[in-house]
C-alpha cells in the first residue's frame, strides 16, 4: 500500500487491520472506504439514498405500507415480493428505492443490482452485437434482489419488449425479488367512476374496492399512460402479484429546484 494510504487511517496505518488481545479484527476504515451505492450500480446522484430520510416524500398511509414491508422483507424475500413504484416523474421514486435497495443489503446482506432501464437497453445492444446479450440477461435473472427503474419510458422495440418481459416472467417463476419504478400505470390501481366503466379498448380497469386495497385515489388516466399498453396485460398481471403496488404522489423536485 502507497505511503498515502498508510497515513489515510491512523487507527491501523492502511493494513485494514487492527490488534487487539482477542487477535486481529478489521478496521473500521475498510468498512468507511466501502461504497455502498457504486457496489449496487446506484447512480452516483443518489449514493446519498437514506431510507430514514423518505418519510419527507411519502404520505403517512404510504410510508406505513413500505415500513411494513420492509419489517416483513423476510417472508416477502421468501415468495419473491418486490415493489412496484408508480408516480409521475420527478417525485422521488429512484430516490426511495435507491435507499431501500441500500438498506436491505446494510440489514440482510442480500445483494441487490439498480438497473435503469434505458441504460439496460444500450448495453444490450452493444453486447448483442459482439457477443449476444445473453450474459447480462443472465446476471439479471439470478440477481438477488433486481431494480428496473424507469420501466416504460424506454425505447420500446418488440425485441427489447421481448426481452423485459422474458426478464420479468423469468424473475416471476423463480420467486426473485423485483423492483419497479414506472410513470406508467398497471390497469388494477386506477379506480372506476362508475359500475362497469373501462378505460380505453380491451384494457378492463379494476377498482380499489375490487382490489380490496386502500389505494391512494387517482384521477383517471389516459389508455396511453397505462403499463398494459406498453407491456401488455399479461405482464402486469404477474406484477400484481409479484409487487406491492406503492402510488408516489407529489410534483416533479426536480422541477422546483428550478431558479428563473
């Protein structure tokens, strides 16, 4: 190690190690150095992510359905039961799942991967082209816990629509758990202005009596913004029961960081 380093940490002088009369044990340094955030391919920009900092962004009902699941994780980790983050851009949803991925793998030890969806779809094509995609695919399927962040507002092609929902019905079968941000809505969480009312051609919008779920209400969205129409309403049937549905409501942060 560079003379630098030995001057890095004056409890152990940069072995990592420190003695004590039971033996040897590990510097608290080597745990300090450690990235969490860069370990699970977090952005950068949400390194930060702290799971005791999102009661700012959710409303109290919301956040006690993510602490309860969180206090149950384990049996939910046993039936292969994500979250599904829904909310329109900008409200924090990255941010939430970027501090429990973090703290799932600080409590557990579960390892978990962040993937952005868009990022995902270059990566593919550009393996694809060398080798075929086939080894990312895979790394995806096995992976503990997986975040497909921004899911729906990437480009779209049959053959990446293809691959996302082989991804997804693979994780599915397995009892992996999956997260899920989307701006995009899955049918069963909009609630119906009345009896029998459906929105849009063929997509059947269930309401949240039906559902038996104390959502959050939702205005009516149009058949464009609905998770079916990008994916189909066999693949958000199996998110409804892979996920826990989590309705983050707000305006865009982003936007009033905004000076003009």
């Amino acid at each position: 190690m560079s003379s630098e380093g030995n001057k890095s940490c004056p409890l152990c002088g940069g072995l990592g190690f420190v003695f004590t009369e039971k033996g040897a044990k590990r510097c608290r340094c080597v745990y300090e150095r450690f990235n969490l955030g860069k370990y699970l391919n977090i952005p950068k920009r949400f390194w930060d992510a702290d799971i005791r900092q999102v009661r700012q962004t959710l409303d109290r009902k919301t956040l006690a359905t993510l602490y309860g699941y969180l206090k149950d994780f384990k049996t939910f980790y046993r039936k292969g039961v994500g979250l599904l983050l829904v909310g329109e851009q900008g409200v924090g949803k990255t941010y939430i799942v970027s501090a429990v991925l973090k703290y799932l793998y600080t409590k557990y030890r579960i390892k978990g991967l962040f993937t952005d969806t868009k990022e995902l779809s270059i990566k593919l094509r550009e393996s694809f082209a060398e080798k075929g995609a086939s080894e990312i695919i895979e790394s995806l399927a096995r992976v503990p816990i997986l975040v497909l962040d921004d899911l729906g507002n990437e480009v779209l092609t049959d053959w990446y629509r293809e691959i996302l929902t082989g991804l997804i019905s693979r994780r599915y079968n397995e009892k992996k758990v999956t997260f899920i941000t989307t701006n995009y809505y899955p049918s069963y969480l909009v609630g119906r202005t009345s009896e029998g009312q459906s929105l849009g051609r063929g997509v059947k919008v269930i309401s949240r009596a039906e559902r038996g779920i104390n959502f959050p209400k939702l205005n009516t969205v149009s058949e464009d913004m609905l998770l079916d129409k990008r994916f189909g309403s066999h693949m958000v049937s199996r998110l409804g029961e892979m996920t826990i549905p989590i309705v983050v409501l707000g305006r865009d942060k982003r936007l009033q960081k905004v000076v003009i």
